[in-house]
C-alpha cells in the first residue's frame, strides 16, 4: 500500500493489520483495554506538541491520536458494534445539535451562553436515552480524568455553588496550612504524611484556578523548567569532567542558582 490522504485508504490498513493470520502479530493480540493507554498517552503527545508549538509535530501526533480512534473502531466492527463511520455519523449529530447557534434558530450567544447551552443540551441527550446521571454538585466529573484535573473540575463545581474561597490569598492561608499539617505528620507515620501531601496537592490546584491558570499547563511547564536547569547543570559538570553523583549538593544547587540566574 502507498501513503495517502483518503480515510479509507487509513481505513484498509488497519483493516489488513487485524486481518487474522497475514495481520500485524502485535496489533491483532490487542482490545480495547490494552490500547486504552495509548489512546490517553498520544492525547498528552498532542497537548506536549501544542506546548511546545510545533506544528510538524502537532501534525504527526494528531495522526497517531487519529489511529487510536480507527483502531477502536475497528475493534467494535470486528464485534459488530459498530464502524468508523457510525462514529463520525454519530459525532456530527452531535456537532449539530449542540449548536443550534450557528445550525438552527438560536443567535446571539455569547461564548460564556453557549457553554451553558452546550451543558444543558449534553443532559437532556442523557435523560433521551435513559443514563440516570450521579445526583450532587460533584456528579458529572469522570474518575478517569488525571488527578489535578479532576481536582480542578471537582472545585470548579463546588464554586458553582458557593463553597469557595472569594480572595486567592485564603486559598494561599490553607496552602501554609496544609504544609504544617506536613510537617507534624512527619514525626507519624508515612502514611498520614502522604494523606497530607494530598490535601496540600488540592490546595496548590485550587490556587492555580483562582489564578485562572490550568494546574496541568502549570506543572508541565515547571516540569520543562526543571529538565532544562538540571541539564545545566550536567552540562556545567561535564565541562569540568564529573557528573552529577561526583558532586555534592551544595556543588550542585550553586550551578542550579547559575542556570536560573541566565534564565
């Protein structure tokens, strides 16, 4: 087979690569749970490429997020569920009729309305088809969902409802709060000092929302931050002809001063 624009032609091989006995060894000892991981990493791939914002990049893990989708849904055909194209059916109904704005009668909305008129059309499609939802103001956030996500969706619905801090500076109270809570803990036992990190875990996730930051954008960038600090320092040691465990600490936090200095 050659490349190719076509869907279908994206279609055909996956379709040849679950064919039993002349398909992919590999791909044909898959289902849905053992690709489920893959699905959820090339997601974060996507976002990584977003935050880096290269676009080469960008356009090959859409690809691979793509896959993921042809290879699930290639998964139920197999089973008779359904097909690539009952997704797609099924994802333009949808497009459609939670956008009466721009497809029907309804204009005039402001970004902030139509969120509102995309959550309420979302649940009168869950009552049609008889999903009894979670009641609570907390229903309705997966369990699925990263930790900090979940936390941030979670506290979002709770302020919905007003129990919620109204000033960041409290949030940051309970922050200070949260790391004494730590460090009495620590002459415990592990366990409650874990439980502790938790909360304060929550805490930091709540502060972040009240500065509108997204936790998960927040980390990822510290994470990028630390990754390239440290490589200075590795890059400062080599020049001297050790690495980092021929160093002391103290060696090692001086060049890490350096590095944020230049930053």
């Amino acid at each position: 087979m050659t490349p190719s624009r076509d869907i279908d032609r994206l279609l055909a091989i996956m379709a040849a690569l679950r064919t039993p006995k002349t398909g992919c060894p590999w791909d044909l000892e898959q289902n849905f749970a053992s690709i489920a991981p893959y699905t959820i990493e090339e997601a974060y791939e996507v976002a990584d490429a977003i935050e880096r914002d290269n676009l080469d990049d960008l356009r090959e893990e859409l690809g691979d997020l793509l896959l993921q989708v042809v290879f699930h849904a290639r998964m139920a055909q197999e089973q008779g569920a359904f097909d690539f194209g009952d997704v797609v059916e099924t994802l333009t109904q949808k497009l459609i009729r939670r956008h009466p704005h721009v497809f029907g009668d309804e204009h005039g909305h402001t970004a902030e309305a139509v969120k509102g008129l995309w959550d309420r059309i979302k649940s009168e499609e869950k009552a049609a088809r008889g999903v009894s939802e979670k009641t609570g103001a907390l229903a309705g956030v997966p369990v699925g969902f990263p930790a900090l996500t979940r936390a941030l969706k979670l506290q979002e619905k709770a302020g919905k409802v007003g129990f919620d801090w109204n000033d960041p500076r409290a949030v940051l109270h309970k922050i200070r709060e949260e790391a004494d809570e730590i460090e009495a803990a620590l002459d415990g036992d592990e366990t409650s000092a874990a439980a502790e990190v938790g909360d304060l875990l929550f805490a930091a996730v709540n502060l972040a929302r009240h500065l509108r930051a997204d936790p998960e954008a927040v980390l990822r960038q510290t994470n990028q931050k630390f990754e390239r600090r440290f490589a200075a320092i590795e890059a400062a040691l080599a020049a001297q002809g050790k690495v980092p465990k021929d160093a002391t600490l103290a060696e090692m936090d001086a060049l890490w001063d350096e590095a944020k200095a230049r930053e």
